[in-house]
C-alpha cells in the first residue's frame, strides 16, 4: 500500500535558522498536505499542493512539490519560537486515501 | 462557526470492554474521517464516512467500527479493547464539496486502555 517516508524525525533548530523537512511517497499523489500539531493539541492544516512542481509560501514558510508528485519539502525561514511542534505531511492517493507521514517533531533553541 | 467537537475528551477502560467516541463536525461538513494517534505508528487513517456511506477504510481489524448520522455526526466503535488501543483518536471533517481538502481536526480523544 502506500507509505508516506517523513524526513528527519526531530529537528533541533537554533533560533534565527532554516530548516526544511522533506516527505517522500511511494505512489505518485493527487495532492499533499502540511498540517502543524503544537504539543497538546491537534493537527492545524496548513497549506494543499495540487500541482507538479507547484510552490507555495506562507510568511516563512515555503512549500514544494516535486515535479513526479511523489515528494514534497516544507522549509522554514528565521526560525522563532512559535514554530515548535510537529509537522505532518500527509498525501492522497488516486483512490483518495489519505496517508500522514510520521511527523517532524521541531524543537527551538532560543 | 463552532469547530469539530469530540466526546468524551479523556477515557479510561479496561481489556475486554468496548468503547464509543462521539464527533460533531462543523456545521455543513459532511465528510468525517477518524485517525488514531500513538507516539509510535503516528496517525493512522481509520475510516472516512460522507453522507452517511464509508468512503474509504484503513487497515484496522474489525474491532473497530464507526457510523455516521444524517445530520453528519459520528460514532466510532472499538470491541474488545486491547493495550495496544490506547492513543488519541481524532477526528476531523471536510466541507460539503468532496474534492475541498481542507481537513478541521477535533481536539481528540484520549483512551487509556488498563
């Protein structure tokens, strides 16, 4: 079936710096989604990438997906405090499955 | 407009028992899907319900069961409680039109298996 690969599982980043987490599939997406879940709480949808190749910002964040839709990265500028949490990838499959990855789990170092 | 809303929040059970969580979507969604959360699998699709029909289903064995009502609330069922079923169980619902991906998560609930 399909799996969804997150890459790197913690992410421990100095205040001020970028990081970018990256999520693989094994099947080819119709769409892929970024959700955020701050410690205690729940998944918050981010954004949805549709496109091949299509790239997305929000303030700091910068979304990708790759031209086979079959991988997207997630990359954060300027990190600050309020960037803690874990992010989630999750990707839909032709047969509209929906499959998260396991998560980027973002700590930062003031 | 209200957010998902879930019932109860916080749970305790023992092995053997069965349990039922409650999710109200936002008002005039009428996709809801169910996702178990554990530090060690992540979150894992259960079922997906619009309009009252399961859309899609995850690879969970039959213990786990789940309906939903016209006026699109839902129901998710476990039988026979196991440790392992110990996680938070979330739900999150879609709007009206199917192809609107936007997912609204639930605050979860937390089951404690004993």
């Amino acid at each position: 079936g399909q799996q969804v690969m997150q890459i790197p599982q913690y992410q421990h980043v100095q205040e001020g710096e970028d990081f970018t987490t990256y999520c693989n599939s094994s099947t080819t997406l119709s769409n892929i989604q970024w959700y955020k879940q701050r410690p205690g709480g729940h998944p918050v949808f981010l954004i949805q990438l549709v496109k091949s190749g299509e790239v997305k910002k929000q303030k700091r964040l910068t979304f990708q997906f790759g031209e086979a839709k079959k991988n997207s990265s997630l990359h954060i500028t300027a990190t600050q405090t309020t960037d803690v949490g874990t992010y989630f990838c999750a990707g839909r499959s032709n047969d509209y499955k929906l499959s998260f990855g396991a998560g980027t789990t973002v700590t930062v170092r003031a | 407009k209200a957010g998902v809303t879930q019932t109860p929040r916080y749970l305790i059970k023992t092995r053997g028992q069965q349990v039922t969580l409650s999710c109200s979507p936002i008002s005039g969604h009428r996709s809801v899907s169910w996702y178990q959360q554990t530090p060690g699998q992540g979150l894992q699709f259960l079922f997906e319900y619009f309009s009252e029909t399961q859309r899609n289903k995850g690879n969970f064995p039959g213990r786990f069961s789940g309906r939903q009502f016209s006026n699109s609330r839902s129901e998710m069922n476990v039988s026979t409680l196991e440790l392992g079923d110990s996680a938070l169980y979330l739900c999150a619902s879609r709007p009206r039109d199917r192809y609107q991906e936007t997912q609204y998560f639930g605050p979860g609930t937390r089951l404690l298996v004993l």
